[in-house]
C-alpha cells in the first residue's frame, strides 16, 4: 500500500477546527480514503490543542503535528503589528504567520529526509518549496512530488526548478494553471482537479426544528434570508454588497454574512471593522456572525433564500460556489477567475466593473421577488478522490 503525504499551508491546522477550504478538502480525503482503504495517509500540521484533540488516528491515517515554539508565536505577533500599525502595510495577513512558516517548512523537510514517502503533495503555498529543497528531497523524491495549486503563486522563493521537477501540477481550475509561467507550465504535466464537497452533508435535509433554533439565534423572524459566506477580506466583495443592501435595504429579507477576516483567529483588520461600521448602519437588516464551524454550514445554507458571492479578485474555485449549487440554492456571483467553470444554467454571473454594485442590488431584488428554478449540481465527492489516485499514478 501506498504512503503518501499531504502538507497543507501550515497556518490552519487539521482535523480542519479553524475552517479553510484547503483544509476542509484534505479532510475529506481522509474520509473517503478511510473508507476506501486504498493508501497510507500521513497529515501534516501545526498543533493546536483542539485539533491534537480532535484527531482521530487509524491505520489509514497518521497525523504529524509540528509544535511551535512560544517564541516563534510572539515574534509572529510582534511582526504582524509591526506592519499593521508602524509600517501601515495593506495586506497585512500575509505577515501573520512568517516565522511559524519558516520553522514548520525546516521542521517538515527535516522529517521527510528521515523518513520515507511514495508520493508528497504539497498544497497551495509556494514557500513549501522549500520542503523539497532543504536536504536534497528533491532528489530524494524526484518524481513523486506534487503542488497542488489552489490560487496563484506569485512568487517562487527561488525554487522554479523545484516547481518544474514536479511530477505534476495539480490546479483547482484551468485559469489558475493558465497563471503559470510558460516555461513552468511546459517543463511538467499540469492537470484540472476540480474542487468539490461532501454532496451528502450539503444535501442533508434539516428538520424545521434546526433552522428555527438558527432563525431565532440570528434574529431572523421569518423574513427571507441573503447569505454571504466566506473570508471576509475585501477580496471576496462583501464591501461592494453591503452598499448594494444599503441602496436596495429590502424590508422583508435580512443579510447574514458568515466569516471572519483569517477563519477562527485572532486577527481583526482595519477592513473588518470598516465593514462593521457600514453594516451598522443597517442593523436591522444585516447580521455579521464572524466565524462559524463548518459542520454548521449546511444548515445555514437551508436557511438561506438566495446566496451572494461577489468577488472582485480572480477567484481560482470558491468553495462557496460549489458548496451553494450543491445545496441547490440560487446563486449570484460575479465573472472572475475560475467561477465561471464551476456555475449551472441557473447563475446569475455579473461583470465586474464600476456597475457591480448597482446590478448586485438590481439581481438581489430580482432573485427575491421571483425565485429562479434551479439543480443542485451532480457532482459527488467519491470522483475527486478516485481522480486525485489517478494522478498520483495510484491503482
């Protein structure tokens, strides 16, 4: 049997407690392959004491949790506030978690020299490059290795050649892969893996009892309800929808926006508190809940009357869309990046542009006076895991 190795991001951990769609994805492998039994799996990830506590072992799965030291975490802390609050940075998460990563990639390559893999899959960071090239794993596992890509890399960190000696390039959508360089794309096999969830959890029914138990938790009443879900980062186009329900303010629906700035932390941006304020504003109609568990995601989505995605950036494969389609609720979202590859017949996909808000309010108002019919997509999660063996050259 097989063993194989899957490093996440190392910011999140796993079992995924704090969220994040990486993570939810490889926990989901763990599922089916648990059923499966078709390989060894070893997981990666920091340890948190939820997370070590929520791990559940088997002969199928092993988890490795990397501990960081105290002092690694404060020098973290005292990094990320310097470049929120002396250097003024604007993309501050991307100073969160710099030298927990630097210590988890040193930690893990250690590991992989000292031990041995059939195949490594490392998922959508490019500095886990590194993992290959510290100690010569490269070699060592040249031609087992894999990126799995679920956004884009704009920076290699000086490890291109890793990156080409990959046995292969696995992308969430063909306009992620596009994003590579030519000479990248064309030194190794770039493949589609198309993201995808549990149909059987967003396709559960949920009794009236639940949702009346969340109807009246979020303050609800029995007024339609507009949900956005997802990392509430200016990215993902909560503001431009915020000013869309404040030009629409609808008397009958209420706005529910699930998510936090950075999943389950303790991270709180200049932009979420922008938001807050705006959404105060409105406080009769919009609800913020900041983070919630993902196994509470599908009762929200029953709850829902209409979904709201309206990404302003070039979003790879949002599991937001897949998760809604699969629920089988309307959908409004925009035309950005890999989402057009992933939409059903029954989406609404608006241009983004310097009109974005005002026919995000024009499509809302449409979709709630005269629902459009629409299919859950036929997708199941058992093909993405008999695809992923199949690029990994697994029988």
């Amino acid at each position: 049997m097989k063993k194989v190795a899957i490093i996440p991001p190392g910011t999140l951990p796993l079992p995924p407690v704090r969220g994040g769609a990486v993570e939810n994805l490889i926990d989901l492998v763990r599922q089916s392959n648990e059923q499966a039994k078709n390989i060894e799996l070893t997981l990666f990830s920091v340890a948190e004491p939820v997370a070590v506590h929520a791990a559940r072992p088997n002969k199928q799965t092993k988890y490795v949790f990397v501990k960081i030291p105290a002092v690694i975490r404060r020098m973290d802390r005292l990094i990320f506030w310097l470049a929120a609050r002396v250097l003024h940075k604007q993309k501050t998460m991307s100073y969160r978690y710099i030298m927990q990563r630097l210590y988890y990639i040193y930690w893990i390559a250690a590991y992989l020299r000292r031990h041995d893999f059939d195949r490594v899959i490392l998922e959508n960071h490019g500095t886990l490059l590194w993992i290959m090239r510290l100690f010569h794993n490269n070699v060592k596992y040249a031609g087992h290795y894999y990126y799995h890509m679920h956004n884009t890399v704009p920076n290699f960190y000086h490890c291109r050649g890793i990156m080409k000696k990959c046995a292969a390039i696995i992308g969430v959508s063909n306009y992620i892969l596009s994003t590579l360089p030519d000479d990248v794309r064309t030194a190794t096999e770039c493949v589609v893996l198309r993201n995808r969830v549990d149909e059987r959890r967003f396709q559960h029914s949920v009794s009236e009892e639940q949702l009346e138990v969340y109807r009246r938790h979020f303050h609800l009443g029995r007024k339609k309800v507009v949900l956005f879900t997802g990392r509430f980062s200016p990215e993902k186009g909560p503001k431009q929808l915020l000013m869309a329900w404040k030009q629409l303010r609808p008397k009958d629906a209420v706005l529910l926006i699930v998510g936090g700035a950075y999943y389950k932390s303790d991270i709180r941006t200049s932009f979420e508190r922008e938001m807050a304020q705006l959404a105060a504003s409105m406080h009769e109609s919009v609800r913020l809940t900041g983070f919630i568990p993902y196994q509470d995601m599908p009762t929200l989505y029953a709850l829902a009357d209409l979904v709201v995605l309206p990404s302003i950036w070039d979003d790879p494969a949002p599991l937001t869309v897949i998760e809604t389609l699969t629920a089988g609720k309307q959908l409004i979202t925009t035309d950005s990046g890999g989402i057009p590859e992933y939409v059903n017949d029954s989406t609404i996909v608006l241009n983004r542009d310097n009109q974005l808000v005002n026919n995000l309010a024009v499509a809302i108002h449409s979709c709630l006076i005269h629902p459009k019919a629409h299919t859950s997509n036929k997708w199941r999660f058992s093909d993405y895991y008999q695809r992923l063996l199949t690029i990994l050259e697994i029988k």
